[in-house]
C-alpha cells in the first residue's frame, strides 16, 4: 500500500518523561498508513490536538491513550460513562442503519399510498394568526360581544396581530397570535374546514370550543406544489418508509429498555440493575450528573437519562462482535480521544496549584471592566395548578385572583395564600435573573411574556405546562462593572481556564519534543 512512502523513522524526541505521569510510557508510537487515512478523515479536533499535523496528533492521541490505559483511567467512573456512552450512541446509531436498511416497501404499497392519500409534497397551506378568550359560565354571552368587536375592528383595518398581543390569551399571544402555515387536515375538523376556506385578508367568524373564544386570520394562502408523477410517487414511498421506520424504531427502544430490565435496589445504597449488569456507586452519580450519597429511591428526573444509557449497553452488547461496518473506526478514534484526554487531565491535574486569593483580586483589580455584571430582571411570580380534569374552574379561579391584584390585593399577600411555587414564602419574589438566562430558568412562554412587560406591570395569565403564571416584572437592573465579590467565581473560572491551558499546552510540548513516531507501510 502506498508504494511511494518508505518505512521511516520521524524522530522528534527521546522519550516521554515517566516522572511527569507517574507510569512508564513507550518509547516509540507507530503508525499505520491505512489508520493515518482513517484518523486523516476523522479528526474531530479536540482542544490539545488544535494547530497539529494529522501525523503529530495521531502519534499524541496514541501515546496519551496508552498512558491512560497503564494508569488505569478507563476504569474510573466519569471517564468509564463517557467511553460507554460513547459505544451506546454508535450502536443506536447502527442500528438505526439496520432498521432503515430493512424497510422495503413495494410498488403496490405506493399505489395504494397514493390512492388513498394523494398529497402533494408541499400541499395548500394557510398562514394563520388567532386569538382567544376564555369564558365562563357568567361571562360568556358579554365575552362574545367581545369578539364580535374585535372581529370589527379587525375588519375596519386595525392590525390582527396587535391585537392579538393586546387581548388574547392564547400561548400564541407573544406571536401576535401566529400560528402558521397549516395545511388541511391539521385543526379539528369543524375548525379546519372554517381556516382552509379563509382567503387572504379574511378573519373567521367567532367559534366557540369547550373554554373560550376564537377568531382565525388568514394572513397567506400559499398554494401546493406542483408535482410530476415521479414526485407524488417519491413523496408516497418516502412517508412510507418513515411511518414504518417511526413504527419500528419505537419498538426496538421499547425492547431495548424491557431487555434490560430494570430493577432499583437501594438495600446497600442505591443502584439499578440490568440484564447482566448495574450502574452503582460513583459510576450512577457520573451517569445522572449529581451526587447520589443518601438516596434510597430514584427520583423522576433521573429516569431519563438511565433509560438512555441502558438502551446505549444493551444495543452495544447486540452488536460488541460487529468490529467492522459504518462508524466503527470513528467510535474506535472518539474511545481514543477520551483517553488521552483523561491522561492529559492527569497531567496537568499534578501540576495544580490553587491561586491565592490576593492573586485573584489583583487580577481583577487590574482590568475589573473585564468581568461585567448583566443587566438582571427582579421578577415576583404566583404559579398556580391547571388540571385538565379541572381546567375551567383552575382557569377561573386564577382569573379571579388576577382580577384582585390587578383592583389592589398586594401581590406577596396573594403570592404567600395562593401559590405553589418555592417562592411563595417570599411572597413570589425570584432572585435577580440575568435576562439572558430567564428562558433557561423560567421556559419559554415565561420569557415571552417577561419580554412585553415594563417594570413594574402583571403580566396577563400566562399558560405554561401545567400551570398558569401571573409574573410581575418588579424593577430592571442595568448592566454594570461587577465588584470583586461578585465577580470572585468568574475570576476564578478564568484564572483556572487560563492557567490549565498553559499547563496542558506545556505538557503537549513536552510530549511532542520526546516521542518518536515511526511512520511504516501497511503489510
């Protein structure tokens, strides 16, 4: 193979120091020239391989992993999870190969697919916005006045969608009420066939459902695509292929996970055992992400991600003696780029040493604008249930409390009687939030609503999952210069970044100056 590359010997050091890791590494690392093409291809470029030729990374991914296995790193917990995660995804991946490979689907079953559900690719669509009310028994005759109302205004110009961010309270509020482009077949039928006869421009009569009011805008008729017989046959077999794929995938992860069988086990602590395995101790905690000292029953948010790592071992168990096949040298690479970088953690592990605290604040005191403090959002909130089986009279009674804030009932006073929130002891009131983490701390439809509101103003009811929100937006306050025991923790985290990436720069060097690669032909 490679007939014009000779064996040779690219010398760039001696040796890798044994008393910089505490284990004896090897000399020398060869490399293939059919495995530099493969890892040529791969490089997923970890961090310690930037700014390396594919030679010199291939020979540092090598030597590290090496040392890592003489160290016996894999068998720590945190780096054993990531290499079985990693061979958990590879096999779901193959198998999901496996099962898209397997689907056939015949000439007849396009016909009759084609037959019964002739859609065009890109069928008939219509834009549309809404915008709802909900009623009550006491309300309902004067709320539909209401939307007649508005069903005028709308119709003498004034713009659907703000209105809808006025009035509606409907999720798509923050939308101004867009719910998109839908396509026949996607509302409920006696709703559907009202929007699919809408024209642009036009806004639908009142209709009722069970809790309220709504009136649809049609915004854009956006008129199928035409299609070539080939197309429709294309667009047939390939809805096909996805119910059956859909349809089978969910059935191998059903069986996957009933192969395992679960078990939770907390006699000695709590574990879960599988098949012919558990997850337990350390190795649990570094599968869930949290300490697990103490726990004597597996609380819900960890159901998710153990069914996801069992599913991973069981599927790698089907397939352990299928070394070949798609993505098989890319799992053998990413189990090599674990290691060394766990060796290389090591590494610059032994050469830690914790800052003073006076280095720190110097650092600081030298540039302090470096470490801004964000403009953060002082918000009070009252969450409150909103059961299906109980939805009217949930959403009444949240009405009703909004109603009293709003003619003068203090919102802490409400918060403490009302609401089931963690915050209620506090009288709902949240901690300052920097307004680029509210999405992640409150959810989406939250964070809409936050972004309409000045300080000081309740927002409308808010739906969110199971519950119904009233947020107050309580006062703003504007980005500024962290002083230094706010910023203390970001000094930190940059202080160690920077300082581990010198250190693991260094070891690099050192590693580089003292291996010799030798670079030799394929047999």
């Amino acid at each position: 193979m490679h007939s014009r590359l000779r064996p040779l010997t690219a010398v760039l050091g001696a040796a890798i120091l044994a008393t910089a890791v505490g284990a004896q590494t090897p000399r020398f690392v060869e490399i293939r020239e059919s495995e530099l093409e493969s890892w040529t291809a791969f490089r997923e470029g970890a961090p310690f391989l930037r700014g390396q030729t594919a030679v010199r990374s291939l020979a540092l991914v090598k030597a590290l992993a090496r040392e890592a296995r003489e160290m016996g790193l894999q068998e720590q917990p945190a780096v054993a999870v990531e290499l079985e995660r990693l061979r958990g995804r590879w096999a779901l991946q193959s198998l999901r190969r496996e099962v898209g490979e397997s689907l056939t689907v015949t000439e007849v079953e396009v016909d009759a697919e084609l037959e019964t559900n002739p859609r065009s690719p890109r069928p008939r669509r219509v834009r549309l916005r809404n915008l709802f009310r909900r009623f009550t028994p006491q309300n309902r005759d004067s709320l539909a006045a209401t939307m007649e109302s508005y069903r005028e205004r709308v119709l003498e110009g004034e713009s659907f969608g703000d209105l809808a961010l006025e009035v509606s309270e409907s999720e798509t509020r923050w939308r101004r009420g867009l719910l998109g482009n839908v396509a026949a077949g996607t509302l409920r039928p006696d709703v559907d066939e009202i929007a699919q006869a809408l024209q642009e421009g036009q806004v639908s009569e009142v209709l009722a459902s069970e809790d309220g009011l709504t009136l649809l805008y049609c915004e854009a008729v956006l008129p199928a695509v035409a299609a070539s017989p080939s197309q429709l046959r294309r667009a047939a077999r390939q809805r096909l292929e996805q119910a059956r794929f859909d349809e089978r995938w969910a059935a191998l992860r059903v069986e996957l996970l009933r192969a395992a069988e679960l078990r939770i086990a907390a006699e000695d602590g709590l574990r879960v055992a599988y098949a012919d395995g558990e997850i337990a101790g350390a190795t649990l905690a570094a599968v869930v992400g949290e300490a697990i000292e103490g726990v004597r029953q597996l609380p819900p948010r960890w159901q998710a991600p153990i069914e996801n790592y069992v599913r991973g071992q069981i599927a790698y168990r089907r397939l352990e003696k299928q070394r070949q096949g798609a993505g098989r040298e890319s799992l053998d690479w990413s189990e090599l780029q674990v290691l060394a970088s766990a060796a290389l953690g090591r590494r610059v592990d032994r050469r830690w040493v914790d800052p003073e605290e006076s280095d720190l604040e110097l650092s600081y005191r030298r540039a302090p604008e470096r470490f801004p403090w964000p403009e953060r959002l002082h918000l009070s909130v009252i969450r409150l249930p909103r059961r299906s089986e109980q939805l009217l009279e949930d959403t009444q009674r949240a009405a009703q409390l909004l109603s009293e804030i709003r003619t003068g009932r203090d919102f802490a006073t409400a918060a403490r009687a009302a609401s089931d929130h963690p915050s209620s002891s506090r009288g709902g009131q949240l901690r300052g939030i920097a307004r680029q983490r509210v999405s992640a701390q409150l959810g989406i439809d939250l964070t809409r609503a936050v972004r309409t509101l000045s300080p000081g103003e309740i927002s409308e009811l808010i739906s969110s999952g199971e519950a119904l929100w009233i947020v107050r937006l309580d006062r703003v306050e504007p980005e500024r210069v962290a002083t230094w025991d706010e910023a203390r923790s970001a000094v930190r985290r940059e202080w160690t970044r920077d300082r581990r990436s010198e250190l693991q720069a260094d070891e690099v060097a050192k590693i580089l100056a003292d291996l010799e690669v030798r670079r030799i032909d394929d047999p």
